[in-house]
C-alpha cells in the first residue's frame, strides 16, 4: 500500500468519526497555538526594545551615579558634564534632571515625565522637533520657563502646532510652549514620545532642588573609539570626583550596543521559556493522539484480522496506524498555527509593536507537530501490527 491510499484511508477514517477527530485534534491545535502565539510574543518585544534602544544612537553613552545623598542629590553635576563635553572624543553632552508632574493645558492634563536638559538633548538623544523650535543655550543659561512637548503628550493635551506660544502649566507653574517633537516610538519600558523638555535650571530651581543632575548622556564623536572614550570618561570623572585607585567609583558608564546586546540576551530567553512553557500543552494533546489511538486499535480489532488474513503484513497495519495519528497531528499543527499567528497578531497590534513573523517558527512547530504524531502513535501502531489475526477474527 502506497503513501497516497494509506493517507485517503485515513482521511475516510477521520470523516467516519468527525467529533472524536476534531476533539483528539483540539489538544495539539492549543498546543501549537500557544507555543506560535508566545514565540511571537517574545520575537514582538524583542523587536520593540531592540528598536527603541537603537533609535536613542549606537554611539550613546549613558552615565548614572551609584550614590546617592538623603537630600536626593546624586554624584554627577552639571560641572561634570560641563568637563566631559570639553573632551576631543565626545560629539555633545546632555545632563538630565527630570521628576514626573502634571501637565496641563486649558481643560486637558496628563502625568509625565518632565525632563530638565540642555540644548543638546536633542542631538545626543537622536529627537527631531516636528514643530516650533527646541531648547536653546539662552533658554538654558537664563532658566527660561519654556517647554518642548514629546509628540504623545502634545497629543493627549490637544496641542499642536497651532497652539505653539501659548501657555501650559506644569506643576502649577507656567510655562510658554515652543516646540513639539517628532514621533519616535515607545517601549515596554519608558514611552520616549511622553515627556515634557525644559531648561536644566529651571527643573532644579522650581521641582528638584539643588544643582546634581539624574544622569549624563554623552553623544561619542563618529571618528572616536567607544571602548577609548568610555575610558577617558571614567578617568576624568574619578580625577574631578577625587577618587584615589582604590576607591570605588560613584558612577557607572553604559554603552549603547552593551545595553542592545542584554536586551536582546534577556528577551531571547525569555522567548525560549514561553515556548518551552507552551510546548508542554503540545505533549499533552499529544498524549491524548495516542490515548484515542489505542481505543481505535480497540475498536479495528476484527478488521485488522480480517486485513491480515487476507494477506495485509503486520508493517502495513503499522504504517496504516502511523499515518493516521500523523494526520491527525499535522492538521491540528497546520490549525493551530493559523490561530497561533492571529492571536500573536492581535497582542501585537494592541501592545503597539505591530505582528513579528519568523518563518522559522511556522516551520519548527510543523516539524513538532509530526514528530508528536510519530512519538505518540509509535505504540498504538505497533500494538495494531502485533495483533494475532486468528485472536483478532474470534475478537467481539
């Protein structure tokens, strides 16, 4: 009996018993649409942060103190930043300040994030404004009360472009609107389009207090070296901190591509583990092929006699069997992959990073699908092919 008449003879089989098919079939569709849907899930967000990440700038370095006094003040100060940006290897720096605050503009507020830098933020950060203008160094240097929106806030206040030079408050305190910046795309982890730039000073003087800053962005010239400038940062920074070769720095440096290659580490992992997770509904259904498929050696008992006494060979009983539960699985497998790519599809469009689809993953839970169905209908297609014809013909 060749391929093609072993599978139409367990099609009709299938047709014969619909409902038995469709539910033995339900465990491996959930299987393999969770295990789809979760990849997908996992290859999404992986997608999103490598995105965000990389749109901030390959060559961005980003400092943060280690310490932190119980008045809030950190060990990096704008006289830090001030020092770095005299360096041959850094392109701009940008020192940030920021607290989160309520905007308000005529009848709409929002919470955000209020970010207090300097003119080169938006270089040194990768922003482009959409409208108006951005922060200045006069604006800076004189503490202006001037705001540049992020493109989410701008819209969720109701302004545009039309209502450049009119006032909002922020934190109560007014501020003249100047710009709104270009759209850039969120992330799980901080929505860089909801935020609120204004001048350094005037968030230490009127939110924060005191003169330490959050962290230090630091834009490293094209020509330079990464590793090189990190490390000529590091020094400068222990010599004006007065820090001696034994002490501990008060401040770390991130690189960019450091932070690109952890983010990727840690969601691939995670993609790996929600598989492996999903993958174990996949062995149940296929516990369940094999459990339907003993029953249907069961119930054939007289019919395998009866093909083996008219000269069927006990490898034709297995393959007949072995085809069987390979279609049940398969068909299952191809389901449950469609609904598999519509939900990971569906989490994609209301999580915001839209539908991730690796081919690979189509393939792999294929291959999953028909190994299930040759692990789990090994033995009940080996128990058919074992039968003895005469005890299978005298069988009730």
């Amino acid at each position: 009996m060749n391929a093609v008449e072993l599978l139409r003879l367990a099609l009709s089989r299938l047709r014969m018993s619909r409902m038995r098919a469709a539910l033995t079939m339900l465990g491996v569709i959930i299987g393999v649409a969770s295990v789809v849907a979760l990849v997908g899930v996992g290859q999404g967000t992986t997608s999103n942060i490598t995105s965000s990440l990389a749109s901030l700038g390959t060559n961005l370095l980003t400092i943060i103190p280690t310490t932190q006094s119980s008045d809030g003040s950190t060990s990096l100060s704008l006289e830090d930043a001030a020092a770095i940006d005299e360096l041959d290897s850094v392109a701009g720096v940008a020192p940030e300040a920021s607290t989160s605050l309520t905007v308000t503009a005529g009848d709409e507020s929002t919470d955000t994030t209020v970010v207090g830098t300097t003119a080169a933020y938006a270089s040194v950060r990768a922003f482009g404004v959409w409208q108006g203008t951005f922060l200045t160094d006069v604006s800076v240097v004189r503490d202006l009360r001037v705001a540049v929106l992020g493109a989410s806030t701008a819209e969720t206040l109701g302004l545009d472009a039309d209502d450049l030079g009119t006032e909002i408050s922020i934190g109560g305190i007014p501020f003249q609107l100047i710009g709104i910046l270009q759209p850039k795309g969120g992330s799980s982890f901080q929505d860089q389009d909801d935020q609120v730039i204004v001048p350094v000073g005037t968030v230490q003087k009127y939110f924060v207090g005191g003169d330490s800053v959050r962290t230090i962005g630091v834009s490293v010239a094209p020509t330079a070296d990464m590793t090189a400038a990190n490390a000529e940062i590091t020094a400068l920074l222990r010599e004006l901190h007065e820090l001696t070769a034994t002490d501990d720095a008060d401040f770390a440096i991130f690189d960019q591509t450091q932070l690109l290659a952890a983010a990727s580490s840690i969601s691939g992992t995670l993609t790996l583990l929600l598989g492996g997770i999903a993958s174990i509904s996949l062995v149940v259904g296929g516990i369940g092929i094999m459990n339907i498929m003993l029953v249907s050696v069961r119930e054939r008992t007289r019919e395998i006699g009866i093909r083996k006494a008219i000269g069927a060979r006990g490898r034709d009983i297995l393959a007949q069997f072995l085809v069987e539960a390979l279609t049940l699985s398969l068909l299952g497998g191809l389901i449950g992959i469609a609904v598999g790519l519509g939900v990971s599809a569906l989490i994609g469009q209301l999580a915001g990073w839209g539908f991730a689809f690796n081919p690979s993953t189509v393939v792999a839970a294929v291959l999953f699908s028909l190994l299930v169905g040759v692990v789990f209908g090994v033995w009940p297609a080996r128990q058919a092919a074992r039968l003895d014809p005469i005890n299978a013909l005298r069988y009730e």
